[in-house]
C-alpha cells in the first residue's frame, strides 16, 4: 500500500538525486517517447502526500474541455477535511480559469490531476452542487493507486482478445486471434465458467427451486423476471376452478384479474434503489461530481428509460444529437486518440457499435500501462470489465447546479478492470471481452436493415443493455403508433456451444420500448438464473413486422358429440373471433382409447396466456424450473400466444413430476391422500392431464372455453 508520508515516483521506491547520466537518459527516453514508440507519461512524477499539502499552497489541474487537447486550469489549495470519509482524507480547492469561473466544477471533470511544485497531488473528484464557486475537492493520489496494488485484470481465466484483433472489428467486437496472456500474466482461454467477465450467477435457494429472494447481484429477481416470460397481458382467467365432477361446458368464469406479465418494459427486472453509490453530504454538501453518460445513435424514445436507469447510478446522461442507422460499422466519428495520458478525457464503453453509450471522466495518472481516473467510483462495482476508450468532448453544458462535459467516444485503448470507493484503474492494450448482439429488422415488402452492437458485460447493467439494442433498432425502422404484427426470432448461445432459440407471434398497440424487454427475456434469464454461471457469448434477433392487428378471441368450443365410445373419433371445433374480421374454426380430431372408457372427460382449449394463468392457481410448481437445464427446455417448448393449446383432463388424481404433468399417479403412490408431494418429488395433482396438443395459427391468441364429453364402458 502507498506510504502517505513518503513521496513516489512512478517508477516505484523513493525519489533519488539525479545524475547528470539519469537526466541525458530520462532526455533521449522523452524523446522515444514523443515519436510514439513507448508510452507518453515518460518522466518519473512525484507524488504530494497529505500532510505536506497547505492552504494557500497554487498549482494546475489538467482536463479536457473540448475535443482532445488538454488544457490547464488555476487550482488554489483551502485545506485539508481529516477524514472526510470512513477512509482517507478530501483536500479542498478552489479552481480558476476561463472555463471554471463560468461553468464551476464540471461533471466530467472527475479524475482530472492537480499539480502542485511539480508534483502530483490527486484527482478532482467533488463539489459542491449549486455552489457560485468553483470550489471542490481532491482525491489523494495514495488512495487511488493502492487501486493497482495486487495486479489488474480478471479475477479468473477468460477471453480477451488483443487489441489489434478488437480494432479489425469496426464496431469494437473481438476477432478470432489465438489467446493471449490476461493483463494479471494468467493464461487466457474460451472457458465459460468462473471468468470475471461472465454473468454471474445468484444463489440457489435452499429447497431446490428458485425462492422469491433469489437475487442477481441483489438488484435483478428472478422470480419475478421468470413470471413475465410465462405470462402475458392478454390472460382473462378463462377457466376458473378445475371441475373434476360432471358439468356441462357452459361452465366458464371469466375475470379481469389476470396477472399483469410483462406490461413493465423492463421485463420485470427490477434495479433497487440500494445499487447508487452513496452521494453523502458528510462534508456539508460535497459530493462526488456526477459521471456523465453519453449516448449517441438512440431513439429519442429511450432516452428517458437510459437516462432514468443511470441517474440511479449517479450517472447524469448527456445525449449527443444523432440518430441511429443500420449498419454504421462505427460507434464514433472520432478518432485519433492514440493513448491516454494524464488530464485526457476516458471513456468507460457500455454499447459501441452502431450506438454509443459511454462514461467520460478524466485520466489522474498513467505508469506504464497501468491507469487510474476518476478520483471516485463509477458504480463501486469492484471487479469489472469495462472496455477503456478515448474520449472526444463536444462542449461543456454550463448548469446552474453542476455542468457536464457532453462527449463521445473515440478508439479502443484497453480495459477498466477495478472499480472501487477511490476511483477506476484499468490497462493500455488489453480490451476486455464485450458481447455481440445482432439485429436483423425486416419490414414487410420494405427489406431488412442489419444493426449490430457490443455490449459490456457486467451483471448489474448487461441485462438492461440487452433489450434498448432490440428496442433501439425497431424503432429505427418500425413504427410507434398503430398496430403492429410481429414475429420475433432470438437465438441465444451461450457456455461455448450451447443455444437456446424462441419463436413468437406479438400483436401490439403502438409496440415501442416494450419490445425489446419481451423479446431478450430468454437471454436475460440465461444470464440471472440461479442454478450455475452461465456466460453468454452472443445473441442474435429477428424482427418481422407488418401493420394490422392479429389478435382473436376463442369464444366458443363445441364437440362433434356429447357421449363417445372407446375408438371414436371426437370433433372439438374452435371458434376464433379475429380484430375486425369474420369468425374463423379450427378444428382439433381426438381419438379415444380404451383406456379411457367410463370417464367423463373435459376439453380445454383456448390461449397459451389462459393455461398459464390458470395453472398458476391450479399447479403452481408446473411452470417453476429447477434447474438450468430445465429452465432452457421450458424457454424453447413453451407455446407463445400465437398457439392454439387443447389439454384433455378427467377426474382422477394426476401428478406432476420436474414440471410435466403425467396422465396418473404411479400405483405404488396411488393410496388415498390430501393433495401434496410424494417421495421422489411427485406432486399431486387435481385431474389428470391426458393429452395435450398444441396448433400454430396466424393470430395472438386470448381466451379459452372447454366442452364436456362421457366416455362409455367398454
């Protein structure tokens, strides 16, 4: 750890004499050095500890205010505040300088180094929110580059290409090179599980299925993500309490109290409001300056929900004027950054490609290719891995309360790989893996455009990124007012070689920003479920779209006839009354084996939505995975609301075993008993399922009826 009482130099150890030797040779390094060869922060930087720092004491701060050249602004030092916080000391400043004096303390500005006598004091880091003056306070250089200590780098083996295969990628992806050595010297490998750059898992819950608390990094539930994948708005509660006696098929209770699904655009993935660093105003209103995020390339439609989900971050968003377009290969038009150096604009890249979403600070201090900026946290995510870009500043957007650098970023330099309570440190050179999503909207008799975009991996903030880029794209070309009929493919791979692929018919109101959410559902709970570490290499969408509203109704179910025998073939006519349009029949034949005989039997037949909602109340553990590998099953069988769904049950007790119901108990677990769990996990069930049949159609499908047939003896 850094000795706050004895200055350092960046080369380590304590400072020394200089030769006339060291001095020609810290003069031709400069030299090689200006030519680009080897890094730019050539010459050994001393380091001010705390305690020599004095009121009174001037110096110079360094940032960039527009475009990429660094400039350098008055610092005036007012004093030391002695634990300022849990664990260090703030050293009070006031700032000076053309920009300062008419913007103050800028949000962007964090990480920007102060000098004083030549040697390097900290990084701006707070202000004072609303505050006249341009008064801040400094992070001491010893806490943030204690960030280094211990090496930087994934805590496990992982992916991550080289730099130069990253910028053969217009958009920032990894080409196909051969593994390289990780940034803390372990070996690199495709290896799925255990890497720092995965999707980490949340714990099992205790009883073998997933609890209510099960939680992704405590901010995404499960639970609640899992139900807006199985339920959908267009539930009615079409089939009520399951009778198991003798009734006619009349007998329907209808509700408007069907469960909500996913109507939250968000999938129903939830971010707590626990997740923003602290703000605390300990120190009479100092703050840490706010992180500005910018995005370019969205549609405007988005702009709230991006900018909403980071302002809970501490991270104020700053849009760039721009729309999106298919297949611009680039996430910026500005390059030219060639490395960072101190007082350069960073950028912490969430979603490069063809939309950008980054957060800019300011670099404090470069040794070699290790880096360390902004003087606070971004999210105090700890281990992280965000890929490290120049930053290009288009202006500073002067503000009454705190100004913002609005800004864009540049090339890919390398990778931020901690993220602590003192500020962020990451690399030159190693680019850490990002995820690749494709987008491939179709407008009927219009073509299809292509978008594609990486995306950073990081629990907490992955899972929102997946859905804006689906979201994102169809609105670029589709439309937000006026119906809309939709048929979406997604394929998700992931673990190496795995993949797991749905396929569903959306009718919509004015679809939007709900879009994305429903359609990246299976991704999202690949990456939060609770049962293993999954990482998830890439994903791929498909959007059809074309106008009209595709919804129908089932508003009757009739049999060919009331009492069958064992060997007939029963008729169940299904009338769909279609938007707009005549009533349509589609007609399942069923035919009744002998095992059937003497039995009267119950035909339901209506929506996927109605049976989930149904079965919610009647079984609830049949749509309750209990393992990754069942979860994957139920994503890919699950019929979606374009499915006409027939489910023949009778009155005798049935069972259900890993979420598949069986036609009957065992005879060995048969014997008389309240409903409940058998040994082996078998639960009972109230009427057996005998048969289950499933039909495409062209329509988004709600309600649900059923008709009644006896069966004679033999």
């Amino acid at each position: 750890m850094f000795d706050h009482s004895t200055p350092r130099q960046s080369t380590g150890g304590s400072p020394r004499p200089r030769t006339r030797f060291s001095w020609v040779l810290a003069t031709l390094v400069a030299a090689v050095f200006a030519l680009g060869v080897f890094p730019s922060d050539s010459q050994a930087v001393e380091y001010m500890p705390v305690s020599d720092v004095q009121p009174g004491m001037k110096g110079v701060g360094k940032s960039v205010f527009r475009g990429i050249s660094i400039e350098e602004f008055g610092v005036e030092i007012i004093g030391v505040i002695e634990r300022a916080r849990p664990a260090g000391n703030l050293i009070l400043f006031r700032g000076d300088g053309e920009v300062l004096e008419h913007a103050g303390i800028i949000q962007g500005m964090s990480g920007s180094p102060v000098y004083i006598d030549g040697k390097l004091v900290g990084a701006v880091a707070f202000a004072y929110p609303g505050a006249k003056d341009p008064i801040g306070a400094i992070t001491p250089i010893g806490e943030m580059v204690a960030l280094w200590d211990g090496g930087l780098g994934p805590a496990a083996p992982g992916p991550f290409p080289s730099l130069g295969d990253a910028a053969k990628s217009p958009s920032g992806s990894a080409g196909g090179g051969a593994p390289m050595s990780a940034p803390n010297g372990s070996a690199s490998s495709g290896a799925a599980g255990g890497s720092a750059s995965s999707l980490a898992s949340a714990s099992l819950s205790s009883g073998g299925g997933v609890s209510s608390q099960s939680t992704m990094g405590q901010y995404f539930d499960f639970d609640r993500t899992w139900s807006a994948f199985v339920h959908s708005d267009a539930a009615t509660g079409a089939f009520g309490p399951l009778e198991t006696g003798a009734a006619d098929e009349t007998a329907l209770r209808r509700t408007d109290d069907g469960p909500s699904g996913s109507g939250s655009w968000n999938g129903g993935v939830a971010l707590d409001a626990s997740v923003s660093p602290s703000l605390g105003n300990a120190t009479g209103g100092l703050v840490p300056i706010g992180t500005p995020l910018c995005f370019s390339g969205w549609d405007p439609s988005l702009n709230d929900e991006i900018t909403n989900v980071f302002a809970r971050l501490g991270m104020p968003a700053a849009p760039v004027t721009g729309s999106v377009s298919a297949a611009s290969g680039s996430s910026s038009r500005y390059e030219g950054v060639p490395r960072l150096e101190p007082g350069s604009a960073i950028g912490l890249r969430m979603i490069g490609g063809d939309a950008d979403l980054v957060a800019i600070g300011t670099v404090t201090h470069v040794e070699g290719d290790q880096v360390v900026a902004f003087g606070h946290p971004m999210i105090q995510a700890g281990d992280v891995s965000f890929p490290m870009t120049g930053a290009w500043i288009h202006t500073v957007l002067a503000n009454r309360n705190v100004s913002m650098k609005m800004g864009s970023s540049t090339n890919l330099l390398g990778g931020i790989w901690n993220d602590r309570r003192p500020g962020i440190a990451g690399l030159h050179g190693a680019v850490p893996d990002q995820l690749p999503v494709s987008v491939d909207v179709v407008n009927s008799g219009e073509g299809t455009e292509h978008f594609r975009y990486t995306l950073a991996r990081n629990p907490l903030l992955t899972p929102f990124f997946l859905p804006w880029t689906v979201t994102n794209s169809y609105l670029a070309s589709g439309w937000v007012t006026g119906d809309a009929s939709i048929r979406t493919e997604v394929d998700v791979y992931y673990n190496g070689g795995e993949v797991v692929r749905r396929v569903e018919r959306i009718g919509a109101d004015a679809p939007g920003t709900s879009l994305g959410a429903s359609i990246t559902l299976p991704a999202v709970l690949l990456s939060i479920n609770p049962w293993e570490t999954v990482r998830v290499d890439s994903m791929s969408v498909r959007v059809d779209y074309e106008r009209g509203n595709p919804q129908a109704t089932v508003v009757d179910v009739r049999s060919s006839q009331r009492r069958a025998h064992p060997g007939d073939v029963v008729q169940i006519d299904v009338e769909l009354q279609p938007f707009r349009g005549e009533p349509q029949v589609e007609t399942f034949d069923v035919e009744i084996p002998p095992a059937w005989a003497g039995r009267m039997l119950r035909f339901y037949v209506g929506a996927n939505a109605e049976f989930a909602s149904w079965d919610e109340d009647r079984v609830p553990e049949k749509f309750v995975p209990h393992s990754l590998e069942q979860m994957v099953g139920m994503i890919e069988r699950m019929p979606d609301d374009s499915n006409l769904t027939l489910r023949v049950y009778d009155g005798q007790d049935g069972a259900l075993l890993q979420g598949v119901e069986l036609s009957g108990l065992p005879p060995s677990l048969a014997a008389p008993s309240a409903q409940g769990s058998r040994p082996g996990g078998i639960q009972v069930t109230q009427a057996a399922l005998l048969e289950e049949r499933h039909m495409e159609t062209r329509w988004v499908l709600s309600g649900g009826n059923v008709v009644s047939v006896q069966v004679a003896d033999r």
